[in-house]
C-alpha cells in the first residue's frame, strides 16, 4: 500500500524502521533508513550519491548516468527524468534480492 502524503513523519519513521528492506529514491527518507540500519536500494536521477550517499553499509545505489547533471526544473527533454525511469524493476529487484541474501548470510 502507498502511503505517500498519509503518514507524518514520526508515523514514517516507525514504519521505515519496521520494513525488511527499503527501495527509496534520494530524499530524506532514505537518509531515515539508512540511519536506522535498513537494508536499501537508493534510486539516483540526475543528484549525485558523491555527495549525499546513504550512510549505510547495508545500501546500494543504482544511478545510471555518469558524471555531472546540471539540475533545473523542467528539464524533462534534457534527460533530467529520463535517468530515473530507464532504472528497471529487475535491476532494482536484482539489488534488492542481493542485499537480503547478504543479510541472510
């Protein structure tokens, strides 16, 4: 169930904390799971993970550009939304599948 925009933040983070495993794009949230030692897939567009990674050993980021992105708003013709959706489920399940393996180990 998606609870985008129905939980607020301490409700989010009692049940970031309760998930097995996170698939997150870049935002605040997965800085949350990353703290509370969840294992994470973290989905990266056109910002960088060099400069605001999760700080997680239990995180993998999947960004397909390389490289700079100048970000501006509306640059959909520019690639600026493209990099997030050329991002596959199978990949992410692909990540995902790795890190509760490891976890299992």
């Amino acid at each position: 169930r998606n609870l985008a925009g129905e939980t607020q933040l301490d409700q989010a983070v009692i049940l970031i904390a309760a998930c097995k495993a996170i698939v997150t794009n870049d935002s605040g949230l997965m800085h949350v799971a990353a703290a509370l030692n969840r294992p994470l897939v973290a989905l990266y567009g056109p910002s960088s993970p060099d400069f605001t990674p999760p700080l997680s050993h239990k995180a993998r980021v999947i960004r397909l550009i390389t490289g700079y992105h100048k970000v501006r708003k509306g640059d959909a013709a520019e690639g600026y939304h493209q990099s997030l959706i050329d991002i596959t489920p199978q990949r992410v399940l692909e990540e995902l599948n790795a890190l509760l393996l490891q976890e299992e180990a």
